[in-house]
C-alpha cells in the first residue's frame, strides 16, 4: 500500500565550477592546451592573450615564492558573479605564465614535428601490393591482413577466414588456397608476421637465416622441445640432445635473439609517447628551486568587446525582451569564461602547493636522486600539510611529472609505504626494493636466488620481511621468479 509521507535529507553536491576545476586538475599538461582550445572554441566571450592584442604591452607578474604557498588568497573559493567585474579595464590573467627564469617558455609552446610513417598492417598491404598474384589471392592476402592481431599473429581459424572472405568479399575459398596465400604473407616483413601461434613465429624466422649448424640445432629445439626451452629446464635439452653445456649456449642464443612479437615490435608501428613535465627543480647550490611548466599558466582573459556588449544590452533590456534574452546570453558566456578562468587559476595554485610539499617532504632525495633518501610517504601526509582532500593530492600525483637534473618522474612514484627495521627506525619499501634490485642484479645467474633467499639475505641486513612481501616486490619490479632467471 502506498503511503505518502515527509523526509528530510542532507545532501551535498558540486557545483559546475568545482567540476570543472577537478577535470582540469586532473588532465596532463600534454591535454591541457587541447582543453584550452576546445574552450576558446567554445566560447566567445575567452580570449588568448597570445593570439589575440599581441600589440598590447603585457603585465608583468612576479614570480612565486614559498609565502605564496601559504596565503589566503589561494584557498578562496570561485567568486560570486559581478558586472563591475568584468567591466574593468584591467580584468585579465592575473597569474601570469613566468614561472620559468630560463626563457624556455617560446621552446614550451612550440609545436613539435612528428615524422609521417606508415603502420604495421599498411607496411604489410604495401608489400602485397607488389606481390603478382591473382585478384583472388590478392583478396585473400588482405583478408588475412587484416585479421592479424596486434602483435602480429593470426589468431583467427582458416574455416573462420574463408567465411568471412564468403560473406564480406564475395569470395568462396578453400583451406588449401587460404594457406597458400598465408605462406606468402609468412615471407613478408617483419619475420615471423602471420605466425599462428609462438612455435611457428619462431620457426619462421630460424628458416630465414642464414643455415648454420647452430640455426639447425635452434630449430630442432623449436619442434621438439619448446616446452622444454620455455620452462628453462637445460639439463634435460642437454640429455635429450646429447649437447654440451657450451653447445647448448650458443643454440639458444639464437633464439633468444628473435622476436616473439614482430608485429608490436614494428618500427613503423612504435610510437613513442612523450612527456611533457608539470614542474621542474633545479638544484641551486643545496637549494632547491621548483618552477611551474610555462603551459600550465596560459595567459587568458575575459573578452572586453564582449563586456562592452554586456553593458550595452543591460541598458536597453528593461523593455526589450530579446534584448533580455541577449543579455541572458551575454552573462552565460562571461560567467563559463570568468570560471574557466578561475579554474585554471586554481588549478596552477593547486599544482604549486602539493608539489611544493612533495618536494620539502622529500628534499633529501631531490638534492641527491638516491632513491634511499625516500622518506615512506603516503597521500594522506601532503593532504594534511596543505589542507586538502586525499583525493586532491592523488589527482594530482596520479598524472603529473616533474622534472629533475636525474630524470622525469610521476610524481606517484614519490609515494610508498614504510617499512620498521629491526633498530626500530622506518624507512621507505623503495629502500627494499632497491637492495632487492642489486642483489638479483649480482646473483649467479646458473643458480639464481630464490624467493627464500632474497628474504634470508634482507633479514641479514636488518630488514624484517616476509617471503610473500618479497615476492610481491619482484613481481612489482617485473623479475620472473628464480627459475626463470636461470641462464646458462
């Protein structure tokens, strides 16, 4: 039976302005000048100072400095709309863009060239192109093209390919002609493209080699003993094959030199991914400088044609009703254009602050880039030091780098947690996995050290660790368990 009856609640939402602001923090600087653009698109009523009056003497802002950090005006809230506010002759970024004393802020802001190259699969339809085969086959090879995965391989069934060429090309084929035609694309470039499954990719590529006693050998291990091979058990190759410990070195070098992924290993397919850092720090003499990246501070401001259009339509409006609905108009661009404003401008403030306390947090490390010097840190440590949410700080840390004189780094790569020693003092798990890293490094590779040694040997150096902690740090660090690292 339905009943009606009163319910009070409390609930709390975000405005359009703090949404705003938190997809602008949590973009990269590479999406940045993107947002901005589709912004400046957008809206009318924003302008971009350095496409727009470039003839204009600009303001000059000083730089940032550590009181910057802590100062009331950087923790106030988007501001309440107001005329007066944009009909001022001086409303325009009053951030400014010169956190870089270098002069690399015109390097920043150039657009970097990219060299045209052809992908993976159109270098393959390129090198059917120049193959004579009949229109048939030719619909067949790009059929089986264009069913290669990503790393190369024909994953897909030859009944499956010949419906597919049946239903999408109006071809009806055979096994025998689908296979004739995949031997073909099995000669192109790179080798071993087209390989149905790891053994055949690698046989491929053996069989183009120059033949050698050795060539023979790796493929007999290929046919053969491949689980073998793959499970690193040397002592029964060496057995079955009635091979030497040396000769058996040199066959699988061979094949340890090939590819097991020639399509993602392509060159025409690589691309690389750049990173642009939000910060950097320099190391002046013991003392650290942070400096904000100049496109993090784009220099933008509310349009003055459309404020003098706003006070002209607020004039006449009172008995006009489409010059109501202009005015409507007119204040809904200058409100999105003031915001985006203010949450670019909050965004950068956000940006200097936490990265300002990850760098004092951490200032030891930064001044030497030892990563022993890491102190154990954890979101919720700068998240109190600057009076912000934990979700603030791990926007932030989750997609933003800073340059040092040792290296860029996301700044996530900062945190970790700590770890008691046995004296009682804490250190960061980084500490761990750094001996972890130096102790496989030197291991004798023909008897690696297992998981329960690794542990023994922290435990030596005071570090009191469980084995499956080990392991979870090796599987952290990519390294395969003991086995696996086995060489000959």
């Amino acid at each position: 039976m339905l009943k009606q009856h009163l319910q009070q609640k409390l609930l709390q939402k975000l405005s359009p302005q703090q949404i705003q602001f938190i997809k602008l923090l949590q973009i990269p600087t590479v999406a940045l000048d993107t947002r901005i653009k589709e912004e400046l698109e957008e809206n009318p009523a924003l302008e971009d100072l350095s496409l727009t009056n470039m003839n204009e003497v600009a303001e000059e802002y000083p730089d940032h400095d550590e009181d910057d950090f802590n100062s009331s005006e950087q923790q106030e809230e988007f501001e309440e709309f107001n005329v007066d506010d944009y009909l001022q002759e001086d409303n325009i970024n009053d951030y400014g863009s010169k956190y870089d004393q270098n002069g690399e802020e015109e390097d920043e802001r150039r657009e970097i060239p990219f060299a045209v190259q052809r992908s993976f699969f159109e270098n393959l339809q390129a090198q059917l192109d120049l193959v004579p085969l009949a229109e048939k086959d030719f619909l067949i090879g790009k059929q089986i093209i264009g069913s290669l995965d990503d790393d190369g391989y024909l994953r897909r069934p030859i009944l499956s390919l010949i419906d597919d060429l049946a239903f999408s090309q109006n071809v009806f084929a055979d096994e025998d002609e689908v296979e004739e035609v995949l031997k073909v694309i099995q000669s192109f470039d790179p080798a071993g493209v087209a390989a149905r499954d790891l053994q055949e990719c690698l046989l491929i590529q053996l069989r183009k080699k120059e033949p050698s006693r050795s060539i023979q050998k790796a493929i007999g291990i290929v046919e053969q003993h491949l689980d073998e091979f793959t499970r690193k058990h040397y002592d029964k190759l060496e057995k079955s094959l009635n091979m030497s410990s040396g000769e058996l070195k040199e066959v699988i070098q061979e094949i340890l030199k090939l590819n097991p992924k020639p399509g993602d290993s392509s060159e025409a397919n690589t691309k690389e991914l750049q990173i642009i850092p939000d910060f950097h720090i320099y190391n002046n003499d013991g003392v650290l400088i942070l400096t904000l990246n100049a496109r993090n501070a784009p220099e933008l401001r509310v349009s003055r044609s459309y404020q003098e259009m706003f006070q002209h339509y607020d004039k006449a409006a009172k008995t006009d009703k489409k010059m109501r609905e202009a005015v409507q108009f007119v204040k809904q661009k200058l409100d999105s254009a003031k915001w985006f404003i203010d949450a670019i401008k909050q965004r950068q403030q956000t940006l200097l602050k936490t990265m300002n306390a990850i760098m004092h947090f951490q200032y030891e490390y930064f001044l030497t880039g030892d990563e022993r010097n890491l102190k154990p840190m954890i979101l919720k440590d700068i998240a109190e030091q600057i009076g912000m949410d934990i979700s603030t700080v791990s926007r932030v840390a989750n997609s933003k780098y800073v340059q040092t004189e040792f290296g860029t780094f996301l700044l996530k790569s900062f945190f970790s947690e700590g770890i008691q020693l046995e004296s009682g003092e804490e250190v960061s798990n980084k500490e761990v996995k750094k001996i972890l890293e130096e102790c496989i490094g030197n291991e004798d590779k023909r008897n690696p050290l297992a998981d329960e040694r690794l542990t023994e040997i922290l435990k030596e150096k005071g570090y009191n660790i469980a084995r499956r902690t080990v392991a979870k740090y090796r599987e952290a660090m990519n390294i395969p368990v003991a086995r696996l690292r086995k060489e000959l």
